[in-house]
C-alpha cells in the first residue's frame, strides 16, 4: 500500500456543536470546500484537530465520516499522538478497519523518549500496520528530534515509513534529506510560515494550517511554485503570511477557527480546556483576519498546474 505523499495536505480542524459533540455537517461542509480547491489529502486529529481531546471513538468517526465525504478522491490520515506504544498499535488497528489509507505519527507524548526509544515506538507502530506511514518531525513543539541517522535505520527496516512532516524550523533540513535519502523519503513542510521556502528547496509537499479557511489560496500556492511560476507564488505568499503567522501560535486552534468562521467553512467552537478567544486577543487576530479578507487576491487558474 502506497500513498503519493505530495501537494496540500490539510490537517484540518475538528467540528463542535453547542453540546460538545462532533458537528459532522459543518465538518463535511469544510471537507468540501478542501476538495473544491484541489487539495491532495485529508490529515485528521491532528494538532489542530485537538487529538488531545478527541476519544478513540470520535477518531474512529472521523475517519470513517471523511471516507464517505471524498469517495477516494484523495488519502485520508489520520494522526496518532498517544502516550503509550500499545495505545498506539490500536488507534493504527481502527484506522485500517475504518479505511484510512494512512498515518500520520509523533513520537512518544509526555514521555521525553531517547533515540532508541522513539526509534523503537516508530517501528513497533509500523511493525503492526500495512498503512503508509509520515512521521511528523516536530521537536521544537514536542522536544524529540528525529534524526538523519534515526531515519535512516527506520527507513531500511520498515518499508511503509515514506515520509516526514517537516518541522524542525531548519530548511536546509531539506537538503540535507534529499542528499541523504532521496526520493526514499518524500518531504512535506509542516510549517505554514516556511512553505513556500521549503517548496522552492525541494519539498514535496505540505501540512497546511490556514488552508483550513483558505483552501485554494493555499493549493493555488503549491501549484503556482510546483510549476515555476514564482513570482506569482511569491507576490500570493506575501498577502498570506500574516494569516499564515496565526498558525505559529499557541492559540492556534481558536485562530484558524476564527478565520474558518470569516471565510464560511467552519465554527469558532472549541473543545475544553481550550476556550475561545476573547478581549484584544481576539480583536487583534479579527483585525488580521478582515485585513486578510479585505486584501484577499484574485486567483490565477491555478488548477491546471495540478
């Protein structure tokens, strides 16, 4: 089983209603909208999917719910973020009985592992599962780096490992992988605020935050880049960094649920311990925000770079 790990990929945000149940149409209404724009895949329970929150049940709904929405249009992942090794085996066992075709994983929660002890988490997870697998680089957030030489031991014993999320923060990270490995390992950025710069060294791909609420901004990027049209891409890039820096912020999740709310796809609704924002907070990212729409480009026909 493979996966063609390139262009956007959005991990989008999980839906809530009033009771704090799983709000599964405005959910599908922003599936929708992802698919409309051109995206390549779906990333679910991620980061900002609030996974912390989120019971194996909901994940297993999730799952499920979007393999319905994009009739194999495009892959579907769901992201495994979990405490223990065992805990993680079966969120993989669930993603597969509810058609997911593939994962993505962080290292260890809570736990700060060593190199062997991630590196032995990693296999036991891909040991388990036929589903490809991206590992999501991430140590400046979750304080565990996962190293060229840690890759390369993955990379010859566990076959279906075939990608990183790339958020070290370090964009010559990309060359050093694509000097390593190849085309072994495909690179997707994780960082809204380096994605075009990781595009033009060579990323594959990218795990997109604000596409949440601006989809074909987003793949309009990707595609622009992807086809050597840079200047285009760079003149769209400048308009959305303010936007994009919303994504590189501990309130996150309320900021991008903002915009979605803004741009007609989503709701501002957060799940416990998380509350919405309010105060100057919130006036400050509104204020982005309506910049942003105000100033909001005419796209080129960017989909027959796609």
């Amino acid at each position: 089983m493979t996966i063609n790990w390139k262009g956007v990929m959005p991990a989008v945000t999980t839906k809530f209603a009033d009771n704090d149940k799983l709000d599964l149409n405005m959910f599908a209404v922003n599936i929708h909208a992802q698919l409309q724009a051109g995206v390549h895949g779906i990333i679910l329970g991620g980061t900002l999917g609030e996974a912390s929150t989120l019971t194996h049940d909901e994940k297993r709904t999730l799952v499920r719910e979007t393999v319905k929405i994009v009739k194999g249009k495009v892959p579907v992942i769901i992201n495994i973020a979990e405490q223990a090794t065992i805990a993680a085996k079966e969120v993989a066992k669930h993603a597969k009985e509810e058609g997911a075709s593939g994962l993505m994983v962080l290292p260890p929660m809570r736990y700060k592992a060593d190199d062997r002890e991630t590196v032995a988490y990693f296999k036991a997870i891909a040991n388990s599962t036929d589903l490809p697998i991206m590992i999501y680089n991430n140590p400046v957030d979750y304080g565990i780096e996962v190293t060229l030489d840690m890759f390369e031991e993955l990379l010859n014993e566990c076959p279906n490992i075939q990608a990183v999320k790339e958020s070290t923060r370090d964009v010559s990270n990309i060359t050093r992988i694509k000097m390593r490995f190849g085309d072994r390992l495909a690179i997707l950025s994780g960082v809204d605020t380096l994605a075009l710069e990781s595009l033009l060294m060579g990323a594959d791909g990218w795990v997109a935050g604000l596409v949440c609420a601006f989809p074909a901004e987003t793949v309009a990027i990707y595609a622009l880049a992807k086809a050597g049209k840079i200047d285009e891409a760079i003149e769209l890039y400048r308009w959305f960094l303010p936007l994009l820096e919303l994504d590189i912020n501990t309130k996150l999740v309320q900021n991008i649920k903002l915009a979605e709310v803004a741009t007609g796809i989503g709701t501002e609704l957060v799940r416990e311990p998380r509350l919405p924002l309010v105060g100057e907070e919130r006036a400050r990212v509104l204020r982005i925000i309506k910049n942003g729409i105000k100033k909001r480009p005419e796209l080129p026909d960017y989909k027959q770079y796609l």
